[in-house]
C-alpha cells in the first residue's frame, strides 16, 4: 500500500478510489486500532495507539494543532503524522479506513508524532474500542516481575543474619534500632536500615530543628502518616505499602512511557532492569525513591503527551519527596518551553502559551515552595533543608572534582577493605554515566536535560571519605538511563549474561544492607 524512501521526510501512498482518510508521512490505520511510525533509518514503531471517544456523527475536517510531541533523536529528524479526514458522517468512515490520501511532509525540527494527535483527536469509528489493552499488557507483565523479585526478596532475608556477621546499627534519635533478629520475622524487619529510620520516625514523631532531619523531604513521611491510618496506627507496615504500591504503579507507568518512546521489547527489558538492578531494593524498602521514581515517570510521561496539569502537579509533588525534585521541575518547565516556542503561536496564542508555561513553572516547584515555607514559619530558617545537608557531611564540590576523586579511590582502593565499597560505587557510576551519554545523543533533549541534571547534582555534594556515596540510590530514580542499557542489552544480544549479573548484585547488595553494612 506504501512505496518506501528510506532516509526521506515521507512516503507516497497509492491513490485509492475511496476519499482520502489520513494525510501523513507514515501511518497505518484500520477500524480496530490506527498506529503510526516515524520513518528515518532505524525507524521505530510507535504502536498502543487508538481511536477513542468518539461521537456517532462526530467529523473532524481539520486538525491544524499537532500534538506538540517531540520527535528527534539525535540530530536526525523524525517524519510526521497530521490526520486531516474530510468525513461527513458515522457511515462513510468505515469504507476509508486503512486508505491514504495525498501525502503531507512536516519539516520543522521538532516534528510531531502521530499517535499524540490521534488520542487527542479521534473518530467515531472506534468508539467502542477502547484502548485496547495497553494499560492492561502493561499492569499484567510489571505484576509477575514485581512479584517475582518481592518474593525474592523476601526470602532473601530469611538467612542474610546467617551469612556475615551485623555490622553496628545506626542509631536514630527517638526511634528505635530494631535488632537483626533469626526467623521468619526478618523478612518484615530486614528493611528497616539507615535511612529508612529517619523516615519512619519523622512519620511518627514529625521534625526537630536541631537534628538535621530537615534534609529528608516531607513527601514520603507524609503518604506514610496518611496510609497509617488505615493500617491501625503501624508505621513500619504504612511505610511498605507507600513504597510497593508507589513501585508498581511506577513500573506500569514506565512501561507504557518507554512502549510509547521505544517498543514492547524495550519496555519489557527497561522493567526488569530496574526491579532487578543492584540496588533496586531501596524501591521495597522504606525509602522515598519509590515515590520519587512514580512522580518522575507521570511527569516527564504526561509533559511529553502535553498534559500539563499532570505534569506540573506531578514534578510539584515530587519536589516535596526529595530535594532532586527541582531538577524534575526544570525539565517538566523547560519541555513546556519547547513545546510553546516550536509551536510559533502569536498574537494571543503566544500570550496563552506564555501563562501556560508560567503556570506550568509554579506548579511545578509548589511542593519545595510550601516546605521552605513551612520551616520559615516555625523556625524562621527557610533555608534549613538545604543547609541541613552539612550535617550529614556533604560538603560542595565541582562534579568533575567528585568524579576524579571517586574514580581514583575506586582503583587505588581494589582489594583492601573497605576499598570494596569504593570500587561498587564506581561501578554503578560507571555503568550510570555510559548510559546517560546514549540518553542525551539519542532520546527527546528533556530526557537529557533531566538525566544529565540528576547525576550532576550529586556529584556537586561530595562526602570526603566516599565520594560517589549514595550514588546507587541516585541513580535508581533516573529512569531514562534504563532505557541506554535495555537498548545494550539489545544490541549486544546478551540478555541472559546480563540478567544473571544484574540479579547477583541485587542480592549481594540486599545482603550487606539487611546486616548494617555501609550499603545507603
């Protein structure tokens, strides 16, 4: 039905004798289910597209707003996909579908990808196909990984006090260190370790001024306390289904997010990456990087859809989960930007472009906003959470400074102990760094922004002693570089191996952090 030109903006579809349904530069459309696919070389298929609340005699004649969607990768163009059907009833559409009309060739840079347009405009004729189920694919596979690697998990615990000796807990001011303990117990309380204890007590007992606990962001104490309520007043329990529940629903967000970007295949890979990465643990335990990872998923997803309401709430909640929350906002903000100057509306249209963005902006940092707020008011220190980080000893540091400093103690340390955890370290950086120089050259220029931002930033707060300290729990919220080494694994055609490593480090990980080892 298509005469292909590989490497050309378009493709010239043969004229049919039915009338012209969809002018585009790629496209394939049937009753059931309309996908489009952006043609470069390498081109990729953009499938779970739909056609979707429609009205009977509803008819769109011109579609002159393209769904604003991003489609470079690198430095190459994509082509695009403008669905301009001159139907005048529920009657003629079925006869053409699947039918091409002449052909349209968009060429601006930043050129829009069909399936935005279609499920934000669509027809009748699939009324009563609802999304064919892509959510439902995507709930289904996340639920068996997530519970294959939460049992894992799980029994893991059972002989980690076993296998090496507990190192000294750490100890938390009005809560208490719960004891490695023997049993079938342990696998509730095994994740109780280091940070996860300031959480919990902040839940319970809220802030004190002078013990640093300002540092750690109210987001995630906050949806503990909430949920609290209907587990009887349990905070370590409120605390597990915070951070599983907000894990799940993270992974499906992903799937759907990367199937969007990428394919089935590469979604598939980038979920079991991430549950199975080293230090994926932290997602089920009580820390805050599984809610974190569910708001950077529903942000950056919906900026790049153009939900901004979404968008915005979501970056401005997780600006009140962690302080890697601005970075979030900077790239929901700067997406926004892009998609209003790409668009060249004047007149009103650029003022309402303007106010968008703005309000976008707003949003998006109300979260970090309402807490300095907060501590302004009770203790007349604003900037408390920022300075409180000086009290865990981090102190400010150029990156390249950080990095040379933790490239150096990773090799001149391989051998003597604790030079282990310096040479761990270095290996998820390492691993970290190779995958965000793909994300910045090959993915939309947001994905780099937020990508390259949030290894930056830590870098720029060096613990003396460790400098890529905590490194393995940054990382871990900064989804888009799971896509670089699904994309690896790809390419490459070494799944197994990978998985196989992959898993091995996410229990030898889990072992250390279960008996107090400075796994944080």
């Amino acid at each position: 039905m298509l005469i292909e030109y590989v490497g050309r903006l378009g493709v010239q579809p043969k004229r049919s004798g039915a009338p012209p349904s969809c002018v585009s530069a790629w496209a394939k459309a049937t009753a059931r289910h309309s996908a489009a696919h952006a043609l470069d070389r390498g081109a990729r298929q953009l499938d779970g597209t739909a056609l979707r609340r429609g009205r009977r005699r509803f008819a769109v004649r011109r579609v002159d707003a393209m769904a604003r969607r991003c489609a470079r990768r690198g430095s190459k163009a994509r082509t695009a996909s403008v669905c301009r059907p001159p139907i005048r009833g529920w009657r003629r559409f079925p006869r053409s579908v699947g039918r091409l009309g002449p052909l349209t060739v968009a060429t601006e840079r930043d050129l829009t990808m069909a399936h935005g347009l279609m499920r934000r405009y669509s027809l009748g004729a699939a009324r009563r196909e609802r999304v064919p189920g892509v959510w439902r694919d995507a709930v289904s596979y996340v639920v068996r990984v997530f519970i294959a690697v939460r049992v894992g998990l799980f029994l893991l615990a059972i002989p980690a006090a076993a296998v090496i000796p507990p190192n000294q807990p750490a100890d938390v001011p009005d809560w208490a260190t719960p004891p490695v303990t023997h049993g079938l117990g342990i696998m509730f309380t095994a994740w109780e370790r280091w940070d996860a204890l300031w959480y919990l007590r902040i839940a319970a007992h809220g802030y004190a001024v002078e013990d640093h606990s300002a540092a750690f962001f109210p987001g995630y104490p906050a949806a503990i306390r909430a949920v609290a309520f209907l587990t009887g007043g349990h905070i370590l329990l409120a605390a597990y289904v915070v951070s599983n529940l907000a894990y799940l629903a993270a992974l499906a967000v992903i799937y759907r997010w990367t199937q969007d970007e990428f394919d089935v295949d590469l979604a598939k890979r980038t979920v079991v990456l991430l549950a199975i990465f080293p230090s994926a643990f932290f997602f089920f335990a009580p820390y805050s990087e599984s809610l974190f990872l569910l708001a950077v998923a529903v942000a950056l997803y919906a900026a790049r859809r153009s939900r901004w309401l979404v968008a915005s709430v979501a970056a401005g909640f997780g600006t009140a989960v962690r302080s890697m929350g601005v970075v979030l906002a900077l790239a929901v903000v700067f997406e926004c930007l892009r998609q209003c100057v790409s668009a060249r509306p004047a007149g009103r249209d650029a003022i309402r472009g303007i106010m968008r963005c703005l309000g976008v902006a707003a949003v998006s940092v109300s979260g970090v906003i309402a807490y300095l707020a907060w501590w302004w008011q009770r203790a007349g220190q604003p900037l408390l959470p920022f300075r409180s980080e000086g009290g865990w000893d981090r102190n400010a540091q150029w990156p390249w400074i950080t990095l040379w400093d933790g490239v150096r103690d990773g090799i001149q340390w391989v051998g003597i102990y604790p030079g282990g955890y310096h040479f761990l370290d270095l290996l998820v950086v390492a691993v970290a760094v190779a995958s965000a120089v793909w994300v910045i050259r090959r993915t939309a220029l947001t994905y780099g922004i937020y990508t390259g931002a949030s290894l930056i930033a830590p870098l720029c707060m060096e613990f003396p002693g460790r400098p890529f300290m905590s490194m393995m729990r940054f990382v871990l919220v900064i989804a888009p570089i799971f896509w670089g080494i699904a994309e690896f694994s790809r390419r490459i055609r070494s799944w197994t191996p990978i998985v196989a490593v992959s898993a091995t480090g996410l229990g030898m990980f889990s072992l250390l952090f279960i008996n107090w080892y400075w796994i944080y």
